[in-house]
C-alpha cells in the first residue's frame, strides 16, 4: 500500500507523572488543536587551506522541541485542571534535575511511541478575547537522544 496523508488530530501526547515515574499521562486530548516539531543542529567548520576555497562542515549536534497549542480544560465543579494540563503546568516551575520529565508522543494507529525520556518545559502563552475559551501551549525540548517504546 503506498504512503498516504494523516491527520496531524489523531497524534496523542503524554507526560510522565513526575508524583509517579513509569505512569504515562494524556495531555488534554479533547483540547489541542495544533502541534508543530522543530529540529535545530550545530554544525562545526572544518574548512582547511586543503580544501581549496570550498566550506567543509560536519554535523555535531541534533536538537529537537514540540510545541502543542488548544485550550485550558478546568473542571467546572473543581475547578480542577486537565490532568496532563496540570503536571504541564507543575513541570515548568522545576529547576535543574527537577525540570526534566519523560514526554512521548504517536499516532493512534502507531504500534511504538516516540519517547523523549528526558525532556524540559516551558509553557507559552494563556488568554483569550471577550468570546474565546482561554487558549494553552508548551513547548517541550528533548534532552538527550530519543528512543522508542511499545503501546499497551
């Protein structure tokens, strides 16, 4: 079967429970609306009089962010936060060795997760207009290499 288009909607995303390592948490599923990856690099110049007046570079470093975007979901009664929304939200006060958390995302259909065993966040921009439900985005910047894991 050739490759076809997907939907960037069925991609799920969850953050490890910093309260309980190895318990995955899905991040507001019913209010992202858009997602975007970045990947950065940092070449070095190995140019030489060898080379002849032609740049030379290597790769040296591979970075890499996911910024998800939707809406804040609180508990009308509680006022409780989406429980993903809200280990988000404690992550981006941590410091040091504390601000590193696992994150992974996939498609649902997908049979492995893309893990970013360590990963660092910094949470965008909140608010909204007179008739807007208040908007939520974070940006998670990976630490270290990824890796992979299989969907239970």
């Amino acid at each position: 079967m050739p490759a076809d288009k997907y939907n960037a909607r069925d991609i799920r995303f969850q953050i490890e429970s910093y309260l309980s390592p190895g318990t995955w948490v899905d991040i507001a599923p019913l209010a992202i609306n858009t997602w975007s990856k970045s990947e950065e690099e940092e070449t070095a110049d190995i140019t030489t009089f060898g080379s002849a007046g032609q740049a030379e570079q290597q790769k040296m470093q591979i970075g890499k962010s996911l910024t998800i975007e939707g809406f804040r979901l609180r508990d009308s009664s509680t006022g409780a936060l989406d429980p993903g929304q809200a280990l988000v939200e404690a992550m981006n006060d941590r410091l040091g060795t504390d601000s590193l958390i696992g994150f992974r995302f996939a498609h649902a259909t997908d049979t492995t997760w893309v893990v970013w065993a360590k990963a660092m966040i910094s949470l965008g921009e909140t608010g909204g207009g007179n008739n807007d439900p208040t908007s939520w985005a974070a940006t998670f910047t990976r630490s270290g290499a990824s890796t992979t894991a299989v969907k239970s």
